[in-house]
C-alpha cells in the first residue's frame, strides 16, 4: 500500500504504532524503529504525498483534505490495538486523526506521543508556509534536520521547497476548535533547547484529553539528539508494553 512502509516483519507485534514524519520528511526516518523497538511493538510508517516514491503525486494542503483519505488507507490496519507517534507536523496529523477517528466511531489509539509541535491550544501561527523561497529555507536551516546538501544545490532545494511548503499550510491553515478532549493518553517529547516548540510550549497538549498526560524534556533542540531520542525511544517502548498487556485481542472505542 502507497501509504504505508513496513521496515521490519509485517504483523508480527501485538500493537501497532503509526509513525507520522515532520514537513517536508519521509517515512524513511523510522526505517530502524524496528530494530530500536521490542517485537511486541510494529512500527508503521505513514509516507504521505509529495515525496519520495510519491514524489510524483501533489501533496496534500490542508488537513480537511489529508485525514480523509488518511482514514481510508489506515482502515484496514485498525484490526488490533495501536498508537500513533508524530513528530512535529505529523504531531498535528495524528492528532487530528485522532478526533476524526472519535467522530466516525472508529477505533481510537490506545495512546497519542507528539514530538517537537507547540500544543495546538496555543494557537500560534505556523511559520514558513507563506513566506518566500529564502524564508522558508532560512527557517528550514534554523529547524535543522535537513541535509546541507539540499541547501547547497538550488536544483535539489527547488524541488524540496513546494513539499515543505505544503507540509507546512496543512498545519497552518489548520484551525483549531473548541471540542471535547479525548480520552486518548498523551505523551508529550520536547527538546530543552528547541525554541520552536519550547516544553512550555507543549505542556498545553494535556489540554488534548481527559486521560492522562506527561511530558518528557530531552536533550537536544527541534531534533533530539541520539541520547535523546534512545530516551524517547525508551518511554514509548514502556508505555506500549504495559498498554499491550492488557489490550491485547481488542479494538478501543471512545467511551468502552
């Protein structure tokens, strides 16, 4: 399936986690996760549109449009219990399924980590999206996590721009209403030296649900550095263990 990207043994764990990569990433940042994670978790990476190998395919702009189409492509992998990681941008992708999957009376993620994305409640203006060309690369460097190659070939960073920019406006133009919270648990990883979504800035994701919520601060800025993310790595690894213990066999339904 063009959406998803299976890097280890395909259903061999007891929950899934559906990896969401940041503006302008592909699915191809999660390819050791396999190796980093138990078996009894199965990462699963979404790869939206745009590119890569669907590189050719236009990228999605907005988030009415993307979670529609998103839902239809997870559907059939809704089988047994799982979660969603986001990193960033996918931070507010898998949120927004979330409430999407609540409306449809789908089965809901057993638990929601965000990474690196001010809590949506705040309601800041999302940088990049609808600046020029040397604005959205000169925020792009100051995010890190793209190569200087990119940067440093203009035939490269020409067609690495409009994906970004893409990227970008689905969460920029993504409004945030008032609604019930969730009753999904949260986790929250923020980098102590990322000034772009700051810890303080993401303490407001518990305003998310009415479960429980936790915030881990990490080493490192917009990225986390490799202690960072193995600490990262570590929490969800506990968190899913014990969710797999006891919702092994069974789908979540908000209010079951």
């Amino acid at each position: 399936m063009k959406w998803l990207r299976q890097y280890g043994t395909s259903n061999a764990g007891r929950i899934r986690l559906l990896c969401f990569h940041y503006a302008g990433g592909t699915a191809s940042m999660f390819r050791t996760w396999h190796t980093l994670l138990p078996e009894v978790i199965e990462p699963v990476a979404i790869q939206l549109p745009g590119r890569d190998d669907r590189h050719a395919e236009p990228p999605y702009e907005s988030m009415s449009e993307l979670v529609p189409d998103l839902i239809d492509a997870l559907t059939p992998i809704l089988d047994k219990p799982f979660a969603c990681y986001g990193f960033s941008m996918g931070a507010r992708v898998a949120l927004a399924l979330s409430y999407e999957l609540r409306t449809r009376g789908l089965p809901l993620p057993a638990k929601l980590f965000v990474a690196s994305s001010a809590a949506p409640a705040l309601r800041l203006p999302v940088r990049g999206w609808d600046e020029s060309d040397e604005g959205l690369a000169a925020y792009m460097k100051e995010l890190g996590g793209t190569s200087a190659v990119v940067f440093d070939h203009p035939d490269l960073l020409e067609l690495f721009l409009p994906t970004v920019r893409a990227d970008l406006k689905v969460v920029g133009t993504c409004p945030v209403p008032e609604r019930e919270p969730l009753t999904v648990p949260i986790r929250a990883f923020a980098g102590n030296d990322d000034r772009e979504a700051s810890p303080a800035r993401m303490l407001p994701w518990g305003q998310e649900t009415n479960a429980e919520f936790d915030l881990n601060i990490l080493p490192g800025a917009h990225f986390f550095t490799d202690a960072g993310t193995a600490q990262m790595l570590s929490a969800v690894t506990k968190d899913l263990v014990s969710v797999s213990a006891v919702r092994t066999g069974r789908n979540t339904h908000e209010g079951c």
